[in-house]
C-alpha cells in the first residue's frame, strides 16, 4: 500500500536525522542491547532484562510482508521503562469497516527488579500491550546475564499471554490462587475493547519458558539466537502465518553513532528488517553552543569617568539599554539607591533564564559605576515581574574564572517573589509590536482508518502589546497542500462532538483563524499570579479563560484553578459561532520533584460536562528536552468513551537550541494519543501561568544554572 511505504520512508528519515553521534563509550554500551521487533531491549520476539541508558530515548522501524512496527521507547528512570508502539498487520482484522488491515495502538512496560552484579543477572518484569487491543499482549519474569567480557548476553524468562503460548504448561502461580488459572482471549484483537487495562488478566492462563543469546562479533556486528515462547496462535488463524520452528535469529550491524539495522528469521517462515535510532537527549547536537561569547567583566569605573545619572539611563538611548538589547535582552526598569540597583528585564532569546540573568549582571558590572556594589534583577513573564535575585558584584568579580563558580555563584545569590517591580520605568519600553510569517505542518497521526495525515500551509503570526501584561495576538493559516480533509471516519460519539468533529473542521475550512486573543496578566499578591483571555482561543472554540495560581519562587508546589466558559466555532474556522457552549474548570496541583521529574494532576470538568481528572509525569532534561505521558478517567463509561476507552497518551517536545545549537526560544513537539475522542477533552488554551512562570523559578534556575557564564 502506497501510504504504508510512505508512512516508513518519512518515519526511517526523521528518526536518521533525529540521532546525535555518541561518544565512544556510549557506542560500546549501545551496541550491547540488541532490539527485539517491538522496539524494546530484547533479541527477536522475546524481552531481555536489559535496560537502555537512563533518559534514554530510542525510535524503532521494522517491516517484513505481513506486518509493520513502528515503536518509541523511553527509559523513564533507571529502573522503569516505557514503550509505545503502532503496528500495521496486513489480512489480520475480520473485515472490520471494509478494511482487512489492522492499525494497533499498545504500550509497554519494564520494571528492573535488580541490576546484574558479578554473580548474579539482572532481573526485570514487563507488561506487553498492557492497554491496547491485546493483540500482543503478554507478561513476564526475565533475567539476563553478560559473560566473556561482556560480549555474550544469555537470557532466560517465563512468560504469558503471547509468550505462554508455545509448549506452555500450567501456571505456576495457580498455587496462590485459582484465579491465575485460565485467560480470557475471548476480546484480543477487538478494537471496541482496545484501550481498557485488563489487570485482572495479567499473570494469567498457561506459562512458558523462553530463551536467548546473543554474541557481539566485532564491535559493530551482532549475532542473535532465541527460543521463542510465542506460537503466534493470533496470526496461525487470521493471516495463515507458518510457524515451523520456535527458534528466531538475527544479525545486527552498528554504526558510529549508535544506529541499528538488522536482518532477521522469524520462526522458520518469515524475514524481516529493522532499524533502530538511539537519542540521548542530553546530548544536544552541538554541546557547546554556538552563541556568541559574553561580555567580560570590565574593571569598575567611576561615576565621573562613566558621565553616569540615573535619569540619562532611564530611556532606551542609553549605553546601558543598548548594551543589553545587544545580548537580546529588553531592560525595562531601573532604580539605584545607594549601593544597589534594581534593574527589571525581559527576554525574549534565551531558553536558559540563568544565561540572561548572567549576562545582564555583567553588562551591568561594565555600565554601572564603583559605588554600585549589589544588583538586583527583576525576572519578568508576559510582563509580570516574577521573581528577583540579589547578588553581590563582588561575587560576580571574583567568581568570573573560578573552576567552582558555577555553585558557587548560585549559593551567593538570593532569590524571592516580585509582586510588584521595585524598578522605574524606561521611558520607551511599550508599546511593542511584532510579527512573523513561517511554515507549518498540521499533522494527524493514527486515525485508526489513516494512520497519517497532514497539512502544509503558511502562518502569520502578529502580536501587539501596548502596556506591561497586556497581549493582543492572532494567528491566520492557509493551507496550501495535505490530506486532513481526506478523512472518511464518521463522528459517532453518543457524547457531544467536542473533539470528533475535527474532520468537519478541515473539510469545512480554508483560510483558518487559528486564534485571536486579548490576554491580560497580572500578580493579584505574594506568589499569587493572574491570567484573563478572552476571544477566539483556539481551532474549536472561543469565549474566556480566567485563571490564577499559587507559586511559591522557592519552592517546588504550585496549585491552580480556571474557570472558562467555551463557546464552539463554525467549521469554517473564521468568526461564527455554533449553538453549543459549556462552563468548564479546573482545579490543579503541580510539583517538581527534583532530577527532572514533574508531576500535575488537574481535577474538573471538561469539554463534554464530564467530570474526572487528568494524571501527568513528565521528565524535562536540563536542556529543555522533554518527555511525558497522561492519562484522564471521568464518570463517562468507557462504552459511552468509545474506542481507547479512556483519553491517554504520550508527549515529547524538542527545543530549537538542542538541535541549532543557537540561544532560540521556542522548539518542536507532538502528542501522541492511540485516539482522539470526547470524553476528557480540555480547553486547549495559550499561555497556562504555571508554564509561563516557572521558567523562572528557583528550582529551574538552579537546574540551568550552568548556563549563568555562558
């Protein structure tokens, strides 16, 4: 099928261009964890108990004639791993919608028991497919082993499901409980049952041993034997698959930075072919940076040397302002009051706010006279002031080339809250204007009767602020070529279309108004922030979004409420309006806990009147890369939901600097939900504060503070 090679040609491209070469031990480690054709550590069709590196995250293709994997596996912690993948199985489903290929969503878990030692192998338990048609479905116990020299990994598990079904014997843990006795394959391969978490199944029906090992010939050339425990019962009955022998092998060669292409033999019938693309996400493609060194720290001068007052450089034709606008940073306030200086500023280049912290402290160091001894600068988001920090210039002078500065600068610095800017007004600060046009792509990806489908367009963005914490911005699209409104799948949801609909909103539209937003932002008291917005908010809907949170500068919890009343737009996309309309809110907790990780649960009402919560886990490197997953339940049944059962899904977001190596705002990414229905649907609206503000906070300071030198 046309689509199927296109849909593999583009994914092989993205993943070859997404990889950063790896440095010479981390080849060696790769090439060590061979991959099975899930996408996960393991040999041919049976699971090691390996682990990627932590942080790891690994993309994989894999086709033969009956079948396409394509999966993205992330090691979430040392010890945890998660996998989703999409399979296309060709003559697999029962004619379901005309259409006799099957489109399967599954995600996959890991769990490391124990880490291998000298004596003993690494242990690990895994979930196949644990929330998914079932189609691949399976659990494990598994342990691994390296010898000679660590260029022979031996495996050995037990395993159900898909891998208790070849030679398969009772189940050993029947002697707890009856319970563990049979399974109920009764709905595998049942799209109307996908998304439901059979945990009642798990560990159940008949056991099987499985086996395998793999011999690392020369650095880049692998050898792979197994012994499967999968019969492949599934693809026996529906595609008349062969499976002649339990044992599967492959042969792998590596490349320098840290790419997989494999050959393989399944059961004596079938041959196949992968690729796998390892990315380190903290390893940025260019390391260093390439922005422009800053400015070094000059020997103080004095007021009469400098013909420095405070009045002169309170306009934006001052040195000092133009000093800063030349490192991309806006100064917008100033006081001096004996020894100290207050400077308030905004930033509109630097991912890292330590990086413009830095670089402000030194071009004030070069501009303020001897008699200044203390700087405090004023952080500001959408023209809140959000957080000040107190460091002494003497610091600053003497840390400059220390080996330790690093630490040092930030345990001399003091940081608190800035309800209210301490800094006078720049003459000339407001009002700002901009604008830009760019490409974009509009991309849909799995609809279970299309796997991927796009728009290429133009956009123009324009944005004018008048005052301090007042936006007025709108985004216009025009697409140019794609295949959105291709779409044949109808919205058949029992709940009101608030999201199924967006087939009708691509087939309906050309010129689109993306949004048209007023956005009023505020600080109501210590550690309290604001947001208003109101008008067109996104594709699908207009009305007001109201919100405000709590948000100690020092602290890792934050906890927020919105409130939004959402009218829905006409398919045209232009400035009508339909009948339907809704009140919908929420009230929210975040929490940072340390090492990148961070938490949300949101509890409220969502888009269709329903009412539940939405669970997050994201795991943010110190770059700014960026990987999560979500789930949401609400009291809608999960027959009354429809296919997937419930809203979940995985998310990843890529900085622009991580791959150009420039200090750039903004980047790329992508949600990746098995489907979009209508139950858990939320408002999708711009500029949420605890994203706006917490770029500034301690806690992501700290985590970026390396960058204050730079």
């Amino acid at each position: 099928m046309v689509f199927q090679r296109s849909f593999r040609s583009c994914l092989v491209a993205v993943t070859l261009l997404a990889s950063a070469p790896l440095t010479a031990q981390e080849q060696d480690r790769q090439l060590r964890f061979p991959t099975t054709i899930y996408g996960t550590p393991g040999y041919v069709d049976v699971p090691s108990a390996e682990m990627l590196p932590d942080g790891y995250l690994q993309l994989t293709t894999n086709f033969r004639d009956d079948a396409q994997f394509y999966a993205m596996t992330f090691q979430v912690s040392p010890r945890l791993m998660g996998s989703f993948r999409y399979s296309i199985l060709d003559d697999f489903s029962r004619q379901q919608n005309g259409n006799i290929a099957q489109f399967d969503r599954s995600f996959d878990l890991k769990f490391g028991i124990t880490e291998e030692t000298d004596y003993f192998p690494s242990l690990a338990v895994g979930l196949q497919d644990f929330a998914g048609t079932g189609v691949f479905a399976a659990e494990y116990i598994v342990a691994s082993k390296h010898l000679m020299d660590d260029r022979l990994l031996v495996t050995g598990g037990l395993g159900w499901g898909r891998l208790g079904t070849y030679n398969g014997f009772s189940n050993p843990l029947s002697l707890l409980s009856d319970h563990f006795s049979d399974r109920d394959m009764s709905t595998v391969g049942q799209v109307s049952d996908a998304g439901k978490v059979p945990i009642g199944e798990w560990f159940t029906g008949d056991a099987a041993v499985f086996a395998a090992a793999s011999y690392q010939m020369t650095d880049r050339v692998r050898l792979t034997l197994e012994y499967s425990s999968d019969a492949y019962e599934n693809e026996v009955i529906r595609t008349g698959f062969a499976h002649n022998t339990p044992f599967n092998a492959a042969l792998s060669y590596g490349f320098d930075n840290g790419v997989e292409l494999t050959a393989y033999s399944l059961h004596g019938s079938k041959v196949g072919f992968m690729a796998s693309v390892p990315i380190n996400p903290r390893r940025p493609s260019y390391v260093g940076g390439l922005e422009e060194a800053p400015p070094v720290i000059m020997p103080r001068q004095s007021a009469a040397a400098l013909s420095w007052d405070e009045e002169s450089v309170r306009t934006t034709e001052s040195p000092l302002y133009a000093a800063l606008e030349e490192q991309g940073i806006k100064l917008e306030g100033i006081s001096v009051q004996g020894t100290t200086a207050t400077v308030r500023i905004s930033d509109s280049r630097y991912p890292a706010k330590s990086q413009s912290l830095g670089r402000t402290a030194r071009v004030l160091a070069n501009h303020l006279p001897d008699t200044v001894t203390t700087f405090r600068l004023e952080s500001t988001a959408a023209g809140m002031p959000t957080s000040r920090m107190t460091l002494r210039r003497s610091d600053l002078e003497a840390l400059e080339f220390d080996l330790e500065g690093t630490w040092l600068s930030f345990a001399r610095a003091d940081f608190e809250d800035a309800p209210r800017t301490e800094a006078a007004d720049i003459k000339g600060t407001y009002p700002r204007f901009d604008w830009r046009v760019t490409p974009y792509l509009d991309p849909s990806l799995f609809d279970p009767d299309d796997p991927i489908r796009a728009d290429v367009g133009i956009q123009g963005v324009v944005g004018f602020t008048p005052t301090r914490g007042v936006i007025l911005s709108g985004a216009v699209r025009q697409p140019l070529i794609g295949n959105l409104d291709n779409s044949t799948r109808p919205a058949t949801s029992v709940l009101p279309h608030v999201r199924t609909d967006a087939v009708a909103y691509a087939q309906q539209s050309d010129t689109q108004i993306k949004h048209l937003t007023a956005e009023y932002f505020f600080r109501p008291g210590t550690n309290l922030y604001g947001r208003v917005t109101a008008g067109y908010l996104e594709t699908m809907y207009g009305g007001v979004s109201t919100e405000v949170l709590w948000k100690p500068v020092n602290g890792p919890l934050a906890l927020g409420a919105e409130v939004n009343y959402a009218k829905k737009r006409d398919f045209d996309q232009l400035f009508g309006f339909q009948d339907y309309d809704v009140v919908t809110g929420h009230a929210s907790a975040y929490y940072d806990f340390g090492g990148g990780y961070l938490g949300q649960v949101d509890v409220g009402r969502y888009l269709a009147g329903d009412i539940g919560a939405t669970f997050s886990l994201d795991r943010e490197f110190d770059n700014g890369f960026r990987v999560g997953a979500f789930f949401t339940l609400t009291d809608v049944p999960f027959d009354d939901f429809g296919e997937g059962s419930f809203d979940k899904g995985i998310r990843f977001s890529v900085p622009i600097d991580w791959l150009s190596g420039e200090p750039t705002l903004g980047g790329f990414g992508t949600t990746i939900r098995p489907v979009q229905r209508d139950g858990g649907a939320r408002l999708e609206v711009r500029n949420r504060l605890y994203e706006v503000v917490r770029g500034t906070q301690t806690n992501e300071l700290e985590d970026r503070w390396g960058r204050f030198w730079r």
